[in-house]
C-alpha cells in the first residue's frame, strides 16, 4: 500500500480501511509519531501558550502572535504561513520530504483546531513555561526521531542548508531570534524572555527524544601496539561494545601507536577508563560527548536519513 493510497482513504473518510492502510503502509512509523507529535504540540499551543499569553518559535509563533494581535483562527494560520514556504520548497526539495511535511502541517492544524478549546489549568509561571515547552519539545522530538516535519522553518533552513551550506541550526536559531524581538517589539520583552525560556526547554526535550535516555561518549585511545589486541577484546566482552583499531604514528616520538575508537554511553565512562588503564597505564584517553550515532550499534539510529 503506497502512501498516496493512504491518503485517498482518509479522504474518502473511510475510518475502517485508513485503519488497515496504516498497518499496510511502509510508512506508518512515520505516520504514526506525526499523528502523536502534532497532537502533543496542539495540546501544548492551546493547553499551555495561548491561554497564557506565550508564544513559540517558528511558525508557531509567528501565528500566535498574529492570533493575539487580531484573533485570527489559529489552525487557519497555520495552513495560510506555510502555503509560500511549500510551493518554494517545490524547487529545492526531495518531494518524500515535502509530502510528510505537508501531512505534518495539516495533521498541526487539524489538532489544533479539535483541542482549540483544552485547557490546563496553572497559576505559576514557572510551571507554565516549563510545561508547555516540555510538552511541545516532546511532540517535535517525535516527529524530528522519524524524519518527519510541521513545515515552517524547518523548510526554511533545509533550503538554505541545500543553496548556501548553512547550518540548519543556524539558520533556526537566527529566525527565531528575529520572532523573539518582533515579541519583544510589539508586545513586552517580558514575553520574549519566557519565549526564549520555554524554547530552551522545547529543545531539551526534543533532543531528549531523538537521541534517547542514554548520552552516547566517544572513546578515543591511543594504546601501545601491544596492549591494542587486549584492550579491544575487553571491551567487547565486557562492555559489549565495537571497537575499531587504526594504526599510528606518534608525532614527536616517531614510536608505532594503536588508536582505539568505541562508542559508549555515560554509564560505561568509568568501565572504559579502568579496563584501559588495567591494560597500559600510559595510555592517552580522551572522551567527548557525541550528539547522535547512526550505524549498527546497541541503542543507535539504524540508518542514515536522506531526507
């Protein structure tokens, strides 16, 4: 069952056989944490920001503030903002990217309007901001885990990654700065700092999602060659972890050198250094912290995404 005939089926509103479209589609993971991520996001909007007055990154938030300053329909805005960045995207675009963004944009906008009239209700303000950028950071996690996309400026940046090498990051980063002082301009700078503070903890929780409960480190060794055989087998079997040995040379010694190089989680930090240190106790070590893994490994990403 191909993802366009998923679609047909929903729109034909036929609950039964969109049902077994999704168990059938080769995409329903994707399918499925977009459902769950936009749902979270809405709640987020329309449980925690809009009745409090916040506002968001992104579209998001350019669509809150729009809806503050005149009382447009949120899920209108929604679909109206994206509508240029899609038909410029068009050019540039892989369109399996697009057309998930584009089921991510309408599925935000659905939910948004279904639950425009939840509310959670608070009275701190701390507690306001923290939750609704927690709730928010996990529904993006979720989306962001399978590849998928709401639009916006997600969009954006990838064009801007494609055309000018930008960072996406980057690129993010300075529209959402943009979105802060228009907040800050035409509202309060009260509001642009707690935006700022809920972003924080959107983003945190985002990268909770897509890169798992366990921080992964890499372990770099630098071994005599005697010792490399040996402390690769320790690891492996009591670690359970790869490890990989290339040769070399040192710089200022011309001696021959083993580099180690594994991956681990934090917990492993500690086990690694004493299995090393019980094999060579010169060897030179350095751990850094690793922001994904994409490969075969316990706990990694199993493939890369092209999309």
């Amino acid at each position: 069952m191909k993802i366009a005939e998923y679609k047909q089926t929903v729109k034909d509103m036929n609950f039964k056989k969109a049902i077994i479209a999704i168990k059938k589609c080769e995409y329903k993971d994707t399918i499925f944490f977009l459902i769950l991520g936009t749902m979270l996001m809405a709640l987020a909007v329309n449980g925690v920001l809009a009745p409090n007055y916040l506002i968001n990154g992104g579209i998001s938030g350019i669509s809150l503030m729009l809806h503050f300053a005149f009382g447009w329909n949120l899920s209108m805005l929604t679909i109206v903002l994206n509508v240029p960045i899609f038909l410029i995207a068009l050019k540039f675009l892989p369109k399996k990217f697009l057309g998930f963004s584009i089921l991510g944009t309408m599925l935000l906008a659905g939910w948004i309007e279904l639950t425009k009239d939840f509310r959670i209700p608070l009275n701190s303000e701390l507690t306001i901001v923290v939750l609704g950028g927690l709730i928010n950071g996990l529904g993006m996690g979720m989306i962001f885990r399978t590849g998928g996309s709401t639009g916006g400026t997600d969009i954006i940046a990838k064009i801007f990654n494609k055309l000018f090498s930008f960072s996406m990051g980057s690129v993010s980063f300075m529209i959402n700065m943009i979105i802060m002082a228009a907040a800050a301009y035409f509202f309060s700078i009260d509001l642009a700092v707690v935006t700022a503070i809920s972003m924080f903890v959107a983003s945190q929780a985002t990268n909770l999602i897509v890169d798992g409960l366990n921080s992964r480190r890499t372990g770099t060794i630098i071994v005599s060659p005697e010792y490399a055989e040996e402390i690769c087998l320790a690891i492996t079997h009591e670690l359970h972890r790869g490890a990989t040995m290339v040769d070399a040379t040192g710089g200022y010694t011309h001696n021959k050198k083993v580099i180690i190089y594994t991956m681990i989680n934090m917990r492993e930090v500690a086990k690694l250094k004493q299995i090393v240190s019980s094999h060579d106790k010169h060897a030179f070590m350095t751990i850094v912290e690793t922001a994904q893994v994409i490969g075969n490994g316990k706990g990694f990403l199993s493939q890369i995404n092209n999309k």
